[in-house]
C-alpha cells in the first residue's frame, strides 16, 4: 500500500502547477523518489540543464556532488540507494546573482507526505542552506551555512548539511579545507554503509 500511495503522490507531484505563474520555463517538477531508498539528498532547486533533461543533478554540481559521495551515476541514480527531493521542484528563474531562490510553496505541499512515505531513510543530506533551514531544528541550528556543517557532527546521525557543490563554491572549499579533510570521509563512509555494502551483500 505505501508503495501505491506514493506512486500516487508522485504523479500528483509531477502535475503540479502550484506556482506556475512565477515560473519563466513553466512547471517541471524534478524528484526521485522510493520507499527503499536509505539516503534523501535535499538540495535546492534544478537549474535551467535540469530543468531540460528532467534529470536531477545532472551537471557539474552533481559531478563534484557524487564525487563527494563516491559513487557513480548509475549507484546514484538508482532509487533503491537515494531518493532526491529538492526544496523547489522546478527551475525558479534567474536572480541578479545566479538562479533564484527555491520556490516555498514545493516543501509547505509536499516535503511532510514524501517524508512519511519514505520510512527506510537514514540518512539526510541537506545540501544548501535553504535545506539546513528548513530541516534542522531551530535551536540547534547555525545563522551561516558554515557553521551549520562545521558542527556538523551534533545533527547526526539523522542529519549532515552539506555545502552545495556548485563550481561557484570553488573559493568556499579553499577557505574551509576542513570540509574536505574531515566531512567528506564520514560521508563517504556513511554512504557506502548504508548503501553500497547492503547492495553487495543482495
């Protein structure tokens, strides 16, 4: 039944027009979702090459986002191992400096029925501070991204804020090595826990 039910919700998703008229390319929801799946990424909103092949991470952030993770598309792609929800399904348009932010109306609709029919998630990554804001609990929670994954280890094991992998993070990564040395190993470890020894032992 839980599988029918968010069979069900997914396509509901996929049609969903909620906030068309703020959309320049028009809805296109962009989500994988399963009821196996351990690991969620919980990310930002699709660009506009996302948008167009209907893919999610399907450009160079997701490069270096799968690097992070070391696994590849097909292990990334399978939705036995990762369920990908965004905080805005559809591309939300350009802004001054990059794309705008995510559209609220996807994670007040539909973030609370997908959580509930996912149960075997252990994992949550939540990439971007948009992400970290909606999820982590306000008392716990940080007024900068970089704090929110400096402290990463206080969210755990539930919780892992991520910064977001764009190129454009390139000098965000060279400022705080840290992330690379210490965060990206447990997270690699973690994933190949959850995800990769179980799928070797099937």
């Amino acid at each position: 039944m839980a599988d029918q039910e968010l069979i069900s919700l997914y396509n509901e998703i996929t049609q969903c027009t909620l906030c068309e008229a703020h959309l320049p390319l028009g809805p296109r929801p962009v989500l994988r979702i399963s009821s196996s799946a351990k690991v969620l990424i919980v990310g930002q909103a699709p660009g506009t090459k996302v948008h167009a092949t209907g893919i999610p991470w399907n450009d160079p952030s997701g490069d270096r986002l799968r690097l992070w993770l070391n696994v590849d598309r097909d292990q990334f792609y399978s939705t036995d191992n990762f369920a990908i929800v965004p905080m805005g399904f559809c591309y939300p348009g350009k802004g001054k400096s990059g794309d705008l932010p995510p559209r609220p109306e996807c994670a007040e609709q539909w973030h609370g029925s997908l959580m509930k029919l996912m149960p075997q998630l252990e994992l949550i990554l939540l990439v971007g501070k948009y992400a970290q804001d909606y999820y982590l609990p306000e008392a716990s929670s940080y007024k900068t991204l970089t704090e929110n994954v400096r402290h990463w280890h206080q969210y755990l094991p539930r919780f892992l804020p991520l910064p977001h992998p764009s190129p454009r993070n390139g000098v965000w990564l060279k400022k705080n090595p840290w992330f690379e040395e210490s965060v990206v190993p447990h997270l690699k470890s973690r994933v190949h826990s959850l995800v990769l020894e179980k799928s070797s032992q099937l």
